[in-house]
C-alpha cells in the first residue's frame, strides 16, 4: 500500500518510493542517508513530535522528520 | 618541508573533535550533539619530534554544503593548503560515512580514513573487516575509539608514513557506464582549459560535481565547461530519469552499499538491546516529557545546591582578607579604595561566581556527551512550532545555558535564514552560565529556590511570547530534519578535561575583567562619578522597576560581563556578601528578571554582530531592553 510517511503506520517496515519535497529538502535528506528503495522503520504515530525514523538498509541512527516535510515523502508497506 | 597541514573531516557526530581533542589534549567542543562544532579549531600537535598543524573541520554530510557550518568546511577544503586529511568514519553508520568518504576519494587529496567508534559497531551487531576496506579504497585505514583514546598512535603513525613516506594513489571508484561516459568528457574539457590550478580538487571531482550540483563550482570552472555542461545534464536527465543530483547520489549510494558489503557483514541480535530499551522511553510522545522534566529539574537543583555549598566553604577564608588592608583606609584613601576594588573583584569570582559556574559546566559537559540534548530538541519541537521555531533552534538554545558566544555559532546550523534570524534574536533571552550564577547567587542569598524558578519559568514564558509575536511578521518555520545520534556513556575523564578547559578559559578571561571591572567601580565611587550615572538611568532603576538608584551604575558594566552584576551590586551597597544586600526579595525578582533579559553581553554582542550584521544586532539590542523593562514592570506590579 502507498501512503505519505506521515500517515505511515509504526513499526512496520517502509520502502522509501518517492521524496516530493524542494530540492533543498530533498538534498539533505539524501545527504543525511535517505533514498529511494531504502527500507526505514518509523518510530512514532502522529503526535506533536516530529516523525522518527530509522533507516534499516544502512543501519543508521535515528533521524526526525519535521511532519510538513514527512508529508511529502512517499512509502510503500505490506498489509498484514 | 613546512609544518604539514592535517584537516579532520567528516559527518557529524562520527567524532572527529574527539579525535581532535585527544590529539590535542582537550580544545575543541565535541559533544554527542550534531552541530556543536561550527567553527574550524586548530592546534599545533607533535609526533616523532614532527610538528604537524591539525585543523577540525564541521561536520559534513557530503560535500554538497547545506547549512552554513558546512559551507565553512567545503571552502576550506577547496581553498586552503591542505596536505592530508583524516576522513573520520563513524563505524555504527558505515554505508553512510562511506558516502562522504567516496567524495573523499574523489577530491583527490591524500586521504587516511578513522574507522572511528568500531567497538560500538561491534556491540551493535556489525562486524567490519578494515583490511579489506583498505584493499577496496587503498588508503590506509586505522580503527580508533578515540572517547578512550584508542588507535590515535596508529592514526598518527599512518598519517606520518602517508605524508613522509609516498602516499598511494587512491581508488578511482567507478559509476555506471553512462555517468563515466559523461565525466569523462568534462573531465578532459577542464584539462585542456587548465582552470583548476587555484583549487584543490581533481578535475574528476570537478567533473562529477558540475552534474551533481553546479552551485558548489567555482564559476571559472564552470565558464570553461559551459557548452558541454548543459547537454551533458539533460542527457543524464532523459537517460536516468532523474535529474543530476538524484542520479549521482544515488549512484554514490550503491557504491558504498557494495563496499559495506563486501567489508563487514552484520551479526544478528535476538534481544533489543538496554540503550534502545531506555531511548524508547526518552522519545516516547508521553512519556518522553516526564524524564525531560526531571532533567532540568534535576540539572538547575544540583547546580542550585552545589553551588551554595561551595559559596559558604569559599566565604570562611575570604572574608579575613580585608582586616588585612583596613588599615590603609584612613592615610591613603585612594589606594584602599583600589585595594579594595581587586578584593571585591577576587571575592566575586572565587566566591561567587565560581562555585556555580564550576558544576553547570561540568553538568553540561557529562549530558552533551550522553546525546541526550538531541532528544531534548525532538521532545521539543512541537512547543518549539508554537513560537515560530523548530527542533534544531533546540540545539543552541541548549547550548547557550552554557555560554551565548558559541550558541550564537551554533545558530549556523539552521538551514533556513528566517529560523536562523529568529534563534539568533531570541538566543539572549536564555541565561547563559554567567546569567544563571547571577539567578542563583541572588536567590539563594534573597528569595529561596522558589525565586530561582520562577525566574526561569518567566524567562522561558517570555521567550515562548517574543517569539511568537516576531513570527508573525516573519512567516512559518522550515520543516526540521535532524539526526538522533545513538545514547552514549559518557566519560568522566574527558568530560572533566572539558570542565578543565572551560575553567581555564574562565579564568583567563572573565576574571580579569571582573577584577578590573570592580577597580573602576572603585574609582568611580571614589571620584564620585557613579552618582551621575545612577541619576541619568534613575528614571528607569527607580522609576520603572522601583529599585534603588545605587543599581544604575552595576547595569552599565553588566553589558561586559554579566557576572559583573553580582560583584558591583555588592561594591554599589558597601557589603561584603549577597546576604547583606539591603533589597525586598521582590525587589530582588525584579533586578533578577531585568539583569537577565536585558541585553546580551558584549561577547556576545560582538560574534552576533559578525555572524548576523549590525541590523540583527540592533533589533536583538532594542528588543532585549524592551521586553526586560516591560518584564521587570510587571513583575513590579503585581509584587510590590
């Protein structure tokens, strides 16, 4: 199923489709290790944080996610 | 050969100004908080009776600069002599640190890489095998675990063979066909234009950059590659269906995806490991609050309590020093007067000051490296939405209840200009160490710990309401995209090295202007000066916050030095400790609320003025006085 990363459930693995933000935005979410086809593992459900993630391909650390800028990235998950 | 230049360079957090401050024996402010070091440090280091100049750099992502931070470590690279770099590789974040190191390789300057942090890349379950990471990138290649100082002689050693003994050349790490098709065209075209000879970099980084991200080359290197480079990037655009950027990332990103692949494997854990159990808790969206509470309740209270034992056990021996020059009061009245002023000055910073700045520094020494403070931001950044701001204005906020001059340089890693603007202007409204001492000191001698907190509540409530008003004028706050670095143990040792270091500074700087500071305050008494000072800000002192007109003259010098403020107080009245200060507690909350919240100290005054331009400077100036008047009335108001 494709849905926003926002609304994206938790822990459920999550494969990074698309990045729709401006490039500035979508440059440093490159930068910080996140691409398309990654797998990443969100944290959180909406609530007044940030969006927290973990990318699972690289194994990296943590990363928040602003909710405006997590709107606009793409993922696409199994339904159980 | 002239003393080699060594430039630390990589991600944030992956150590490198711990590396550097073990080379360095403690100089620079690392912390496990990306963002603390903004600014380049350097320090002369001597291996084998060789002098080596080392330079730490910011931390960088990659080499396409985003926040200003960066911009500093990308011109430097670019300009400056350089003879070898130290690529600092986080080894819990390898496929990521590889990213940058590829770039590394690309740029083309003799490189040896710290595979920094490998025992806890270990402990996380990822086995890493360095031979062969060598072998793949043939650079050599050391592991270190500098917290514990372990593998820098290596490093050294390395970095002395690279310099001395021949250097390799490393490996050309190669992208698809069709991209190296393409740089290789571009490649040729700066050779044959020969515009690269007032620049580090290879014509291939050159190259691969001016499809990447033609911002980041120089235009002169650009103007030579202007008829290829257009076609080039929509050839690229149709082919990869992608544009430049994209494209190279994302090949640059399987390149160090395979090279983590064919150098370590991961070994698998059946159990969530304790320091993921407990940062489950600190980023709870509920309970993640309660130990956030805890933590500044905690934080102020040990600073609150250490410090007044320490004042009492500083006051027993100090306060025989003026039998010991009462004589001089009734032959050389000046003289006593000056003798005075240096024992008032003394008596203010090893007194006073000293025994609550020493375990606030400490303090933040010991959370900065927990990475701790990062999940303070996260925590934060819906209340930080309220007043206009994100979670990454947490990040010098925090920084600035140590000390104002390097949160105001921690302003830089704010990406967008408006939120960089607007944390710079609100950063004075935090009490820095000097502030605090001056909350404490007057509390715990005038009103009780009750005083004390509801200073900071107040202060925090007004910075939350300033802030809210200027972003109305300014528009909505940036998205934040910030890193949670792993939790750490810190290690006493270092974090004591990092107080040591602090205290030398404090020593070195600010008490000598305390001395001086109260000398003049002496004179002025003398010469009767401060008298017309008092009367040309009485209207203000007295009229506004109904305070005795003596204080007039203590807020002058409080823009030096805010701890000035506690020392002058005392001189102001004729008294020897806080305790015997003729004021109201009510009194006092007022004189605390504005000696917090009324201009920034002329450090900070000065690095914001570099940093922001005079125009920032004078809207902070003006809007710190208003808001502390306004502030300090009120409070005014409903207590008296």
């Amino acid at each position: 199923m494709n849905i926003n990363l926002l609304d994206a459930p938790s822990n459920t693995e999550l494969e990074v489709l698309e990045i729709n933000a401006g490039h500035k935005a979508k440059a440093r979410l490159i930068s910080m290790g996140l691409h398309m086809g990654d797998k990443v593992l969100k944290y959180n459900e909406n609530s007044w944080c940030p969006v927290l993630i973990r990318n699972v391909t690289l194994n990296s650390a943590k990363i928040a996610i602003g909710k405006r800028l997590a709107e606009k990235i793409m993922v696409r998950y199994e339904k159980p | 050969m002239k003393n080699p230049e060594i430039v630390l360079i990589g991600q944030p957090n992956a150590g490198k100004s711990t590396v550097f401050n073990v080379l360095s024996d403690i100089k620079a402010a690392a912390s496990n908080f990306s963002g603390t070091s903004v600014e380049k440090f350097e320090n002369d280091i001597t291996i084998d009776g060789r002098v080596f100049h080392v330079i730490d750099l910011p931390g960088v992502y990659s080499l396409n600069p985003g926040d200003e931070a960066e911009k500093v470590t990308y011109a430097y690279l670019s300009e400056k002599k350089i003879d070898l770099v130290i690529n600092v590789v986080d080894a819990t974040q390898l496929a990521r640190g590889l990213e940058l190191t590829v770039e590394l390789i690309e740029f083309g300057i003799p490189m040896v890489m710290a595979l920094n942090m490998w025992d806890e890349a270990e402990r996380k379950g990822l086995k890493i095998y360095p031979e062969k990471l060598e072998g793949f990138l043939n650079i050599p290649v050391v592991t270190t675990s500098a917290l514990y100082g372990k593998g820098i002689k290596n490093l050294m050693n390395s970095c002395y063979n690279t310099i001395y003994n021949g250097n390799r050349p490393p490996a050309k790490l190669e992208y698809t066909s069709h991209i190296e098709e393409n740089v290789g065209k571009i490649e040729k075209a700066l050779s044959e234009h020969n515009t690269l000879i007032s620049k580090n970099g290879s014509p291939r980084f050159y190259a691969i950059k001016a499809i990447e991200n033609p911002q980041v080359v120089p235009e002169t290197i650009l103007k030579s590659i202007h008829d290829i480079l257009e076609p080039i990037r929509e050839d690229i655009r149709q082919t990869h269906k992608k544009d430049g950027h994209e494209t190279i990332s994302y090949e640059r990103h399987h390149i160090s995806m395979k090279l983590m692949e064919e150098t370590s494997h991961f070994i698998d854990r059946k159990t969530v490991p304790f320091r993921e159990k407990v940062d489950r808790y600190l980023l709870h969206p509920i309970l993640g609050y309660f130990p956030l509470l805890a933590f500044f309740f905690l934080f102020f209270t040990v600073i609150y309590f250490t410090g007044n034992l320490l004042s009492d056990l500083a006051a027993v021996p100090i306060e025989k020093i003026p039998g010991l020059y009462a004589g001089l009061k009734s032959n050389h009245l000046f003289l006593w007067f000056t003798v005075d002023g240096i024992y008032q000055g003394l008596e203010g910073a090893v007194g006073i000051v000293l025994p609550y700045f020493l375990p606030l520094i400490f303090l933040m020494s010991v959370f900065e490296d927990t990475g701790y403070l990062s999940r303070m931001a996260f925590m934060l950044d819906g209340f930080m939405h309220k007043i206009g701001l994100h979670g990454k204005s947490v990040v010098p906020f925090i920084l600035g209840f140590g000390c104002s001059v390097p949160a105001m340089y921690g302003v830089r890693i704010i990406e967008n200009k408006r939120d960089r603007m607007l944390t710079a202007i609100l950063l004075p409204f935090i009490p820095c160490s000097a502030r605090t001492t001056v909350i404490l000191a007057m509390t715990a001698a005038l009103t009780g710990p009750l005083g004390a907190m509801f200073i900071y509540f107040f202060v925090i409530f007004l910075l939350a309401i300033t802030g809210k008003i200027l972003s109305l004028f300014m528009g909505k706050a940036t998205g934040l995209v910030m890193e949670i670095p792993d939790l750490k143990i810190p290690s006493l040792k270092v974090s004591i090295s990092k107080t040591r270091m602090k205290m030398k500074q404090f020593l070195k700087f600010a008490v000598p202007f305390l001395i001086l500071g109260s000398i003049a305050m002496a004179w002025l008494e003398y010469l009767k000066i401060n008298d017309i000072i008092d009367n040309v800000f009485a209207p203000v002192v007295k009229g506004i916050m109904g305070l005795p007109e003596i204080l007039g003259s203590t807020l002058v010098f409080g823009f030096f030095r805010k701890e000035l403020v506690l020392v002058m107080t005392n001189t102001a009245f004729g008294v020897k400790s806080i305790g015997e200060i003729p004021l109201s507690p009510e009194q006092v909350l007022v004189f605390v609320v504005f000696v917090t919240l009324y201009f920034p100290c002329f450090s900070t005054f000065v690095v914001m003025w570099k940093e922001f331009g005079k125009k920032v400077v004078f809207l902070s100036s003006v809007l710190s006085i208003v808001v502390a008047l306004i502030a300090a009335f009120a409070v005014k108001i409903v207590l008296l």
